[in-house]
C-alpha cells in the first residue's frame, strides 16, 4: 500500500452536473418480464431506480467544459490565474491529442496554462487529486482545475441488463490551490492490475487494431462481431462488442480489498472510523457500498448511497455528486472520499472540505460548439477540402 | 447460529416471498440469481468472517451445501 500526505493543497470548490434526461427503472418493466415485484427486489438489493443519461452527441469533455463553466462562474475564478488543467477521462474525444487542449481552448484558459489527460475509471476523481496534489505540493503549480467526465450510458445497449441499469452519466469541476497555511490531505492508492481484464472494453483501442484504419478487415469484423450477443455464466445476454463487465468478480474483489485498504488507511492515519462523520464511497450500487462500509467498520447510517439511487453509478463522477448531495451541515473536516474500479485501482483519500464550495447537482446545458455526428463528418469533410 | 435462525435470515438476504428449509435445491429458485450470490457473499463476511469464493458457490445446489460453508458457525 502506497501512503502519501500533502500539507499545502486546498480543494476549493466542486461543481457537478448531470444530464437532465432521467431514467427510472419502473419505466422499464419489459426487460423483467412486466414484473414490478422483480424491480422491487432489485431496489432494494443493489439500489437500482433513477439514472441520468446523456444524448448520443455529447461526450464527456462537454460535461466537464459545462461544469468547469459552472465552477469558474459560481467561485468568480480569473480564468488567467488557473496554471494547470488536468481532465480525467476513459472516452476521451478523440485519441490524440488530449482532451484537454480541446477544453482548454473552449475555456479560454492562458497559454501559461498546461493541460493534459490521465486515463482512470471510477476511481477517477481521488486518482486525479492524488495527482493534482503533487502538482501542486511541489510548488510548481499554485492553481489547477481538474475536470472528470464520463458517459458510460452511452456505449451500453438499454437491453444489457448486466451493466444498462448501474450506469449514470456525468461531469464534475473540482478547483485546487496552493495554500500557504497548512492544510493536510491524505492518500491511500492500492494496484490491482491482475485485475485489467474484470473491467473492461475490449474491443476500443489498439489491441484490437482499431486504429489500423486502412485495413478493410478491420471494419469487417466489427460489422461481424457488432451485433454478436453472448450469454453471461450469470444468464444476462450482452453484447460481445460492448464494455464487458464481469460484476460477481469486481464484488468479490470490491468487498474484499477496498475494506482492507481502508482500514489500513486508518490505522495509518491513528483515526477510527468514529472519527469519521460520512465514508463517501464511489456509488458502485448499493450493496457494494454498504458492504464495503460495513466491512470497514462503519455503521450503515454513515455509508450513503443516494446518489446512486438518484443519478446511477456515474463511475469517476460519483464521488463529487454524493458531496452535492450530502447535508451542509455535516462536519467536512474530515472527508474519507475512496474510489475503487477498473484497472483495478482502490483510491482513499482523507480530504478537508470544510472550507470548500460544493455546488448543488446542476443539470447539463449543452455547449453550443456540440455537433450531431452528421454534422461532425460534414465539418470535417469540409475541413480537409480546405472549404 | 441456529439452523432456523440462518433460514429465516437466509430467506431476508435473498429477498424470498416463502420459508424454505434446508432442504430447498437453490438452482430451483427463480430469485438464486448473481445479486443473490453476491448478497450470500457478502452476508457471510460480515456474520461469520467467512470468505466464500465464486468456485465454492458454482458447486452449490442445496440449502445444507450453503450451511456446510459456515462450518461451525450453524448448529443445532
């Protein structure tokens, strides 16, 4: 286990939003046979109800971009003072450059400004602080906007009840600064990498050879294997192109490791988890969360779940929407924020958010930059032409 | 635990609509399904400090197979 403490970064505000487009399972009956008493049972098991879902057209930097406007708009940020923009993503907009030059620009950040990607999951938004952290404690950078956004719904099909019914779409806007008085964090990051293949896409990159563009087989065999369903052990058909996600394995994995690390986290840190006011887990589902949190030595009551039951398991930004959920009264002096998921990565963080501002969950408003993919094939068609 | 108190809780963790006994063939059950196994899972951590794997679980078919698995921790 890998522990790392900061002195001199101060999260200052956090800003999410979500799409406005909600689904709510009872809407779904027809996968579960018409069967309302089937979803009763599975709300009450995993927390499966309400999840927000993006159109086809938006990506997850225009989620980041709407958020990271909130932010700046919300906090007054001089967009001229921010000298690093860090953008966590798994589906970035296209594969180089990063992302994050993309965003810089619709930001109008300064050309003083670095940006760069990092590739993470779930475990996104504390990876990304972890990182963000050094950056900072190091003296290099004074203020950084870390941006994470993800649209997982986007790439399921409704009809893979495997995965469809756990994943919600996101963005989130977190600001850090370097702070002269002393302001302590906490890390805890564990590598799981036996563990690559449990969650995973296998079929979106290089490996592949997705890339290999001017192999005509290639786009044969997507065609081929693209409609192909195959039949989980669990009985769930899914599609064999899709994200595969091999859940019994992730729980068997989640319930075990994540408690470990945390408890160890404390241990390291001389605190109990009666020191603790909330444990803020990543919204996996809810047996995950209270599983982990029981495990760890929590009383249930302090392991919430319901911004999964709200939004769904919006992966790295399910962290930052549980904060805007949470009561403003709680004492957010000391934050036990852990994100765990693909790679896999458990990721604890003890964070002091008692002088941070947290938005509310905002809804999406499409940037006007959004094209359809019609347009987008036109745009650069034209483009190319030089028109 | 007792045996009908492990029933009883059994019958809460899988979300069933009748009792069962220890005798009941899981593979029967429409609601023995992967939430149920991971539900047992970790049911099982969190009562008896019991690790079940997912192979233990694929040669399971009948409620006693699932007591067998507590060992000590279900009697009488």
């Amino acid at each position: 286990m890998s522990f790392s403490k900061f002195e001199h970064v101060k999260i200052s505000g956090i800003s999410v939003v979500v799409p406005e487009d909600e689904i709510n399972i009872y809407d779904e009956a027809e996968y579960y046979g018409g069967s309302i008493k089937k979803i009763d049972r599975m709300r009450k098991m995993v927390g499966f109800w309400k999840r927000r879902v993006a159109d086809k057209n938006t990506t997850p930097s225009d989620l980041a971009y709407n958020a990271a406007q909130n932010l700046i708009k919300e906090m007054h940020i001089d967009k001229k003072s921010i000298d690093a923009l860090v953008f966590v993503v798994q589906q970035p907009d296209v594969i180089s450059p990063a992302t994050a030059y993309f965003l810089h620009d619709k930001l109008g950040l300064s050309k003083d400004c670095i940006a760069t990607d990092i590739n993470q999951g779930c475990a996104g938004w504390v990876f990304g602080l972890h990182m963000v952290s050094q950056m900072i404690e190091s003296g290099a950078y004074k203020k950084v906007l870390l941006l994470n956004g993800d649209t997982p719904s986007v790439n399921i099909d409704k009809s893979d009840r495997n995965s469809a019914p756990i994943f919600g779409d996101g963005g989130s806007a977190t600001l850090l600064e370097y702070s002269e008085d002393k302001i302590e964090s906490f890390y805890s990051i564990e590598t799981v990498s036996s563990g690559f293949e449990a969650i995973v896409p296998p079929f979106s990159g290089a490996r592949f050879g997705l890339y290999s563009i001017q192999e005509d087989e290639v786009f044969e065999k997507i065609s081929e294997i693209r409609k192909e369903k195959v039949i989980m052990p669990t009985g769930n058909e899914v599609a064999l192109f899709g994200g595969y996600l091999d859940g019994i394995s992730v729980f068997d994995f989640t319930i075990k490791a994540v408690p470990k690390n945390i408890k160890d986290f404390l241990e390291y840190l001389n605190l109990t988890s009666t020191d603790i006011p909330v444990l803020c887990l990543h919204q996996a589902n809810k047996q995950i969360v209270q599983s982990v949190g029981v495990e760890a030595g929590f009383d249930v009551e302090k392991v919430p779940y319901h911004a999964f039951e709200n939004y769904g398991n919006s992966t790295m930004c399910s962290i930052p929407t549980l904060l805007a959920c949470l009561d403003k009264n709680i004492d957010k002096e000391k934050m036990l924020c852990c994100g765990f998921g693909n790679g896999l990565v458990v990721a604890s963080s003890l964070l002091n958010l008692k002088d941070t501002y947290i938005s509310k969950v905002e809804n999406f408003v499409k940037p006007t930059y959004v094209k359809t993919r019609d347009e987008y094939v036109d745009y650069w068609r034209k483009k190319i032409k030089g028109e | 635990m007792k045996k009908a108190e492990f029933l009883s809780a059994l019958e809460d963790v899988l979300q069933l609509e009748d009792s069962i006994d220890e005798n009941q063939n899981l593979l029967d059950l429409e609601e023995w399904d992967s939430l149920s196994k991971m539900a047992v899972m970790a049911y099982y951590k969190k009562t008896f400090s019991v690790e079940i794997n997912l192979n233990d679980l694929k040669n399971i078919q009948t409620v006693n197979d699932l007591i067998k698995l507590a060992g000590s921790n279900i009697d009488g």
